[in-house]
C-alpha cells in the first residue's frame, strides 16, 4: 500500500476526521471540523499532548476557506508515517475524552 492510500486509510479510522485521496501531492487536506475548535488550537493541542506537528488551516496560513482543516506531509519513511498517525490516533482521543466529544 503506497503512503498516500495508508495515510488516508489511517486517518478515515479516527472519529472526527476525515481525509480525501489525493491525486498528485504528498500532502493530505484533513478535515476536523467535527472537533469544533479552530485548527490553531486543535493543532496546539496535538503538539502539547502527543508532541506531533501538523499544519493548521485558517484565514492565516490558507485562506477563509482552510479552517477547519490541517495539512499533513506523507512524504517521509514509512516508520515515521505511522508514529505520527499514531500520535494524531493518540492526541485526538484524549481530545475526545477531555472534551466529551461523541464522534
């Protein structure tokens, strides 16, 4: 399975989010929304909590239209692909849980 299918793949388990296949990038738009707080904070949270970075969307980085959304990078060894969606599994579960999110 190519990074971009596991990536995905991966992402499209965890309650809340939701990432759309790409056709020619190495980077995934994830939606969060669902987590009802700005991408800023959701990705704050993730690097505090389970020491991942990840991009946010929002009129800063994007545009009006990116928030709500990260931006992750597939585009590495396959050991450090799955750490991180590890950690993102990790982080957002405790999100839920601290929030009382029912995703």
């Amino acid at each position: 399975v190519v990074s971009r299918d596991y990536a995905v793949e991966e992402i499209n388990k965890i309650p809340g989010l939701k990432a759309y296949r790409p056709d020619g990038t190495y980077l995934l738009y994830v939606d969060m929304s669902a987590y009802q707080m700005k991408a800023v904070d959701f990705v704050d949270y993730l690097k505090e909590k389970v020491k991942l970075v990840i991009v946010p969307g929002g009129k800063q980085y994007f545009g009006d239209l990116s928030e709500g959304h990260v931006r992750i990078c597939f585009a590495t060894s396959r050991a450090i692909l799955e750490e991180g969606l590890k950690r993102l599994k990790e982080g957002t579960k405790l999100l839920r849980e601290e929030k009382s999110l029912d995703l």
